[in-house]
C-alpha cells in the first residue's frame, strides 16, 4: 500500500538557497509517478529498478532549481534496500548528513516519514529540509507483470489519510 504522492512544481521557499540537495525516496514516489503517468513502474530489461516518470521528475525538479540559480545534486541510492527511505539504516542515514553538510537545503521526495527521516539524519547540519512532494493519501494497486519484462501498477483507488486523530468513529479518542 504506497503513499500517493504528487510532486511540488513551486519551490517559493527555495528562493534565495545557492545549493540543494534532492533526496528521492524510490518506492512511494516512484510508484506515484508511474500510475500517474500511466507508464511502467520498473523495466526490468531497459532500467532495472529505475522509474522512467520518476527519473524524468527529478530531472525537471534539477532543472527548475537550476534556473534559479540553486546547485543542486541527488542523493543516489543503488542498493535494493535502500530503495525505501523510511527505512534506512544508521549507516546510510549518517552517509546522508555528511552529505547535507555540504548543502544549504535538502529537498525530500517521499511522504512524512520519508521527511522526518532525513530530517533526523542531518538534524546536526546546517542545511533545512523541504518537502518536495506532498501526500495526498494511500494507493490501492494491482501489479500486472507484461512482457518481457516489465511491471506496471494499476490504480485502484486513492484513500485520503485522516488527519484528525482526536477522534475516529468506533475508536474513541487516541
């Protein structure tokens, strides 16, 4: 079950940082960016685990800082279990904050947690985090493996998140 997620195209906040650092989650994102798109979700042949619409995004968002001035870099991730940001473990995550150093910004493209983590990783920093994709709620999917070797997501639904946690009906208050 990914997070549903839909990219920033505005960095408003940005204006004025002379460097970024994008820091893509690969699963929740990924997956977004797929269904969206209405493309595969992993060509194993011709990409193997990238996600063309995904890679395309982190291009244009790379781009689009560029041109205001921001120097940018992505923050690559080439190990399967790396792919999920949330997950990430202390090794990788101090890989992180040694890297943020070196920036004024960190740009995350994931959901909350994927946000809390970075933010934990180079909380010692002196870089600010921003979000660079905003939830819109959980995805419903279907995989569907095409060949020779290809694996597409189809949509079921999109099922809001519940911000209001004081009180659910059945649960009482939290």
């Amino acid at each position: 079950m990914p997070v549903y997620l839909k990219d920033v195209t505005e960095f408003t906040e940005l204006d004025g940082i002379v460097s970024a650092l994008i820091v893509p989650c690969r699963f929740c994102p990924a997956a977004s960016m797929a269904v969206r798109n209405d493309e595969p979700y992993f060509q194993f042949l011709r990409r193997f685990l990238k996600t063309a619409s995904y890679e395309q995004l982190i291009r244009t968002m790379k781009s689009k800082l560029g041109k205001k001035g921001v120097k940018t870099d992505v923050f690559r991730s080439r190990w399967l279990h790396q792919f999920v940001l949330c997950m990430w473990t202390t090794r990788r995550r101090k890989h992180l904050a040694k890297r943020a150093a070196d920036y004024e910004a960190v740009v995350v493209l994931g959901c909350e947690a994927a946000v809390d983590t970075v933010h934990d990783s180079v909380n010692s920093a002196p870089c600010k985090v921003y979000m660079g994709m905003r939830n819109e709620g959980i995805m419903s999917i279907k995989p569907r493996l095409h060949l020779p070797a290809n694996l597409s997501l189809e949509l079921n639904r999109v099922t809001p998140l519940v911000h209001d946690t004081t009180e659910v009906v059945g649960w009482g208050r939290l």
